[in-house]
C-alpha cells in the first residue's frame, strides 16, 4: 500500500446557482451524510483555485503575484541581493548566455554571493569564446533560484508578508484554494467542520488528492497498477461504496463513475496515470459542495476570526523582533521603516476579535 495511504490515517468564484450559493449549513438533514441532498450544476463543478497564502517563490511567480514579488523584491534590496532576483529573471528562458554584460553579471553575482560552481564551468562563463550548452545554463539557473529560495524561506516568517496574508484574507475575495492549499487555515476549518458535522468531507478531499499525487509522483517507478488500484479501493471503500464506512451520500452517478475508473470492465490501456484521475468526478462535486454550503458561513465563523487574530499577533511579534535586532532585519519594508504602527494599524479596519467580528457579520 502506497505510503500516503498510512499517513491520511493517521493524521470564490460566484456560483451561476443563486440559491446553492445562499444555502447555510444543513449537515445532519440526513442521517449525517451531507451531500445527500446537495443541488449543483455542471457548471460549479470546476477545479481547486490557486492558494494565494502558502507559495513556493517559483508559484508566485508562475502565478505573476505583483504585490507579493513587490515586497519580496524590497526585502532582497534591504539584504543587498536584489540584483540576483534580475540576474534570474534575465536567466529564465535562455539557452546560451551570449551577452558580454549578463556574463559580467552572472560573474559579479557569484563572487558577491560566493556561489560555487566548478572551476570548468567558472571558466567558460569567464571566457566569452566558449559555448555555455543547455546542461551547464540550467546548473546556473537552479544555483541562483536555490538561493533566492532560501531567501524567499525568511521572508515568509515575516511581518511584512504576514500583512499580505491578511490584506488576502480581509480583502473580500477568499477563495476555497486560499483556505485548503494553507496548512494552518486548513486547521481552522477542518476545526470548523468538525462542529458542524462534515469533517469527513475535508478528510476525504485529502485522501484523494494525497493519491492522485503520490501515484503521479511515483508514476516513474516500481508502483505498478494493481498496487494504485488498492489503494484506490480503500477510498472508495470508505467514502464511496454502498457500505461506506464513512459515507458522505454522493449521487449514484458518480458513485458509478469512480467504481468504472477503479475497475474498468476493459483493464486493457490502463496505466497508473489514468487511475490517479480516478476520484476526479467526486472531488469536483466535494469542492463545489464546500464552495456553495461551507465557505461563507467559515468566513463568518469565530474559528476565522481567531485565525486572523493569531496571524495578526505573528505578525506583530515579528514586527517587534525586527525592531530589537536589527542585524536581522527580514521584516524591513516601506510598512515598517516609514511607520511605527502595529500591523493591527495596517489593516483596512481595526484588528481586534469583536471588530473583525463585526465586519465579517455586516458582510
């Protein structure tokens, strides 16, 4: 049995549906299976948004996050190191390094940060006559994004991108992405669910994208299709079958649908990259279910509010540790060098759990 397996056991886009996106939380209507009655259309079946909270610095720039690149790009110049953020942007897409100033400038950038690389590829940088291949340029690009990576690990722990999550998270427009691809919100809301029920939903979300990615990760080695398929069957077994363990009351169309991509009546063309897809038609229906029944009353829950409070107080304990030391000044930006305020401050309302409260409920 595939890893994950093991560990999931042990561990807003407007609805084109007005009254699925009005509906409140109805969980236990029936026998606690809380997408028994759950209405939707074909067209609020749609794949999980992009989580805009919890980036790699390669998503955020995959997903041109402007203001979060803005700030990450402030915090490299307080650190002197913003030229290796143009030296990568220059690098990207290239497969030969024929200007006589990026080559100048690559040079400067490996003495200043004191990257190393072979001496043999030291010197065809050095000499302009020598052809830098595919193989050598790519060493040079993952050398350069490893480091503004580990950059990129020190501006997340502090308050200034602590501040973006929050200008996220009260800026209107949170997203179901926003809230499952976040580890520490995801908490919250799993919290959340559980008092209302529909934990298992959640549960059953992180079971079959656990699968779909291990199988896809794996898709290269040993893992053959049976082995896929058997972990496939204990999901299925559990949230799916007609004596699921844990049922959530999915239709029987797309009970069918995941039982025929289990087991196929013609096994013939079927890879362990088909069975990944699997679960496809129940996770869209479980995804629009948390969108349409879910995601506001979460947004409008004190589970949300605390969640912003805590965020809030790391934020500014960052601030305040910034402040104190300021040999290690990750936290310094155009928010903390021009002004003296909190982060509570910074938000477009007053921060304190009653007043976030309170707005959450005008909404």
């Amino acid at each position: 049995m595939l890893n994950f397996w093991k560990t999931i056991q042990s561990k807003k886009n407007p609805t084109s549906s007005a009254n699925i996106n009005n509906a409140g939380l109805n969980i236990n209507s029936d026998g606690g299976l809380p997408l028994k009655d759950f209405e939707y259309d074909e067209s609020d079946l749609y794949a999980l948004e992009k989580c805009r909270l919890s980036l790699h610095f390669g998503e955020a720039l995959v997903l041109d996050n402007s203001a979060l690149l803005s700030m990450f790009r402030q915090f490299l110049d307080h650190r002197n190191s913003l030229p290796l953020y143009h030296l990568y942007m220059a690098l990207l897409g290239r497969t030969d390094i024929e200007d006589e100033l990026l080559r100048a400038n690559l040079l400067k950038n490996i003495s200043v940060h004191r990257i190393h690389f072979p001496d043999q590829l030291i010197a065809k940088i050095n000499n302009q006559s020598r052809h830098i291949d595919i193989g050598d340029l790519k060493e040079v690009t993952d050398k350069v994004y490893a480091i503004l990576q580990e950059y990129w690990n020190s501006f997340v722990q502090t308050d200034m991108f602590c501040k973006y999550q929050v200008d996220v998270l009260t800026g209107g427009q949170v997203t179901l992405g926003d809230i499952l691809l976040c580890d520490g919100l995801l908490s919250y809301f799993m919290e959340f669910l559980d008092n209302e029920g529909c934990r298992s939903i959640v549960e059953f979300w992180l079971a079959a994208t656990n699968f779909k990615s291990c199988v896809e990760q794996l898709k290269n080695t040993s893992v053959n299709y049976e082995q896929a398929q058997s972990d496939a069957i204990c999901i299925y077994e559990k949230y799916l079958s007609l004596q699921a363990t844990c049922s959530l009351g999915f239709t029987d169309q797309v009970r069918i649908t995941v039982e025929e991509s289990i087991c196929p009546a013609d096994i013939q063309g079927q890879t362990v990259t088909t069975i990944s897809q699997c679960f496809r038609s129940a996770v869209l229906v479980v995804l629009a279910f948390l969108r349409h029944r879910c995601l506001m009353p979460f947004l409008s829950s004190q589970h949300y509010v605390r969640y912003l409070s805590e965020l809030i107080k790391a934020g500014n304990s960052y601030q305040s540790l910034s402040q104190d030391n300021e040999s290690s000044s990750s936290s310094v930006s155009e928010y903390s060098t021009n002004s003296k305020r909190s982060m509570s401050s910074l938000l477009p309302y007053s921060a304190s759990t009653d007043s976030l409260w309170r707005k959450r409920q005008q909404r």
